[in-house]
C-alpha cells in the first residue's frame, strides 16, 4: 500500500462482482483506497473483496440494485458508515439487451435505460453530498465505443452517449468544488458482456475476439486492467485538471 492521501479515501465501485468492475476495485484498493464493490447480490461481490483483503487492501461487498433510490441511498450510506465518507465513484454497472430496432421491445429499451442512465444519476447525487462536503471528488463513468453507433445496440448506444452528456454536465456543476467528471469509453474489452455478445451471435468468443482483434490498431482485445489503468489516473490527485472528458481506451482513436 502506497502512503499516497488516497490512503484515506473511499471509493465506492458499481457492478464490482465481476468483468471491468471487479477489475477496477482491485486496482483501487491496490492504489490505497477503502473500497466498496457494490453489485447486484452482496454475495457475488465476495470474490472481488476476498482478492482484496488477501492483498491487505480494505474492502466491503454491498448488495444494491443502482435503479432503486432507496437501495442506493442506503447503500452509500452504508460505505459512509463502514469506510468513510465515499469522494471516488465509479459508475460501471451495466447490461446490453441487444437486438435490431424492429425487435426490440420496450422492456429491451427501458432496463438498459434504467441500469446505464438512472443508476449513475442516483448514485451521482447520493455520492456528491459526500464529495461537496468533503470539497474533493472524482466521478468516473463507464460509456462505451458504443455511444458512436452500433448495429443491434440502439439502446445501448443510447445509454452510452447519454452518459457522455451526464459526464460533461456532472463536471460544469461540480468543479468549484474540487470534483471531477470523466467518462471512459472502452473498446472490445475481454468480459462476460462480450462473451454473451458472442453467443448471441453465434460465433465462438475466440473467434469472435481474434476478428476483432484483427480490426484494433494495436491487434488486441482489451483486458479489465486497461480500464482499471484508466480509472486509477482519473481518480487521482494529480488528474485534478482532467475533467468533463471522454477517453476511448479501444487501442486506436475514436470519437
Ligand atoms: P459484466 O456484464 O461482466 O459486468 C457488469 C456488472 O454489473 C455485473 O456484475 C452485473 O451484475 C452488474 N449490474 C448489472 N445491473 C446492475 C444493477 N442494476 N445494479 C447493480 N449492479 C448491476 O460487464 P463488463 O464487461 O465488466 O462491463 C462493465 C461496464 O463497462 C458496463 O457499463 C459496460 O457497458 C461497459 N463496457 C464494456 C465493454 C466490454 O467490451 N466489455 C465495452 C464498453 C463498455
């Protein structure tokens, strides 16, 4: 553990059970932050903070659903209570329900909405009451090579460029008082997501990665610590001056 002044903070990581999430918590806990790795079920953040405290990292697992104001405003509350006041959040959760516009249902449009959009809104604002107090904070959230249009994914491409638009609006609200907002917009990053992309295209995922391997400029897919590697620098001290950005991480320009 670095003696870094992150030593004392506490960064609160959503859909922590698994994939870049999982990833990210990890590497915050390893740059000195008590982590909260909040998911769906407490219990399948168990892996996540079990890899933690084994490293000597300080970490609890937090059971919320990001749609619901009630389970969120608990939820902070309780890292509140249990780590200290959270100032980093990193808005991650999140779910494709992929399919072409005449066969999505409303039911398709609406969950992607309320997981992407609606999550990061209430966990937003329960975190920045924390983080305006505290007169410091870092917001980081996951958008998506997506939000520049993807065949199949109109509601996530939605969503995903949605949160381009938070991000920059979170960072004009907030900057006088020592927050930031950044958006990381990934490109093919090695996940269950894009496993389940590739079932749902039938194809076989190590097929599926080395085609789309071949059309990265780097010639490789991207792993969970690229986007880990990301958040650490944009939820440090010395990051304070970056703010209301959209940083493509995909091994090659976008945007
Ligand atoms: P994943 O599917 O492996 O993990 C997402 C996590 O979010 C799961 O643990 C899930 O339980 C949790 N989650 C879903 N709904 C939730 C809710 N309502 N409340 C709390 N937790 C919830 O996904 P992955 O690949 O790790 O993606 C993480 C983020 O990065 C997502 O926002 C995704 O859209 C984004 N992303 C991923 C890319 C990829 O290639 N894997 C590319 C671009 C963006």
């Amino acid at each position: 553990m670095g003696g870094t002044v992150s030593e004392s903070r506490t960064a609160i990581v959503t859909g922590a059970a698994r994939g870049i999430g999982a990833a990210v918590a990890q590497r915050l806990a390893r740059d000195g932050f008590g982590v909260a790795a909040l998911d769906l079920d407490e219990s399948s953040c168990s892996g996540t903070v079990s890899a933690i405290t084994s490293a000597g990292g300080h970490a609890v697992a937090i059971g919320a659903d990001v749609r619901s104001a009630d389970a969120v405003g608990a939820a902070v509350r309780r890292a509140a209570d249990e780590l200290g006041p959270p100032t980093v959040l990193v808005n991650n959760a999140g779910i494709t329900r992929d399919n072409l516009l005449f066969k999505m249902t409303e039911e398709d449009w609406d969950s992607v909405m309320e997981v992407h959009l609606r999550g990061a809104f209430l966990m937003s604002k329960a975190v920045q009451a924390y983080q305006t107090e505290a007169g410091w904070g870092r917001i980081v959230n996951l958008s998506s090579v997506s939000a520049l249009g993807n065949r199949g994914q109109s509601n996530y491409s939605t969503a995903k460029a949605g949160l381009q638009g938070f991000t920059k609006t979170l960072a004009l609200e907030l900057g006088k008082f020592g927050v930031t907002a950044n958006a990381i917009a990934p490109g093919f990053i090695e996940t269950d997501m894009t496993v389940a992309t590739a079932e749902r295209l039938g194809v076989p995922f190590d097929e599926f990665a080395k085609g789309a391997a071949e059309q990265i400029p780097v010639r490789r897919v991207g792993q969970p610590s690229d986007i880990a590697a990301t958040v650490s620098f944009l939820v440090s001290e010395e990051a304070g001056f970056v703010s209301g950005q959209v940083i493509y991480v995909a091994g090659g320009p976008r945007g």
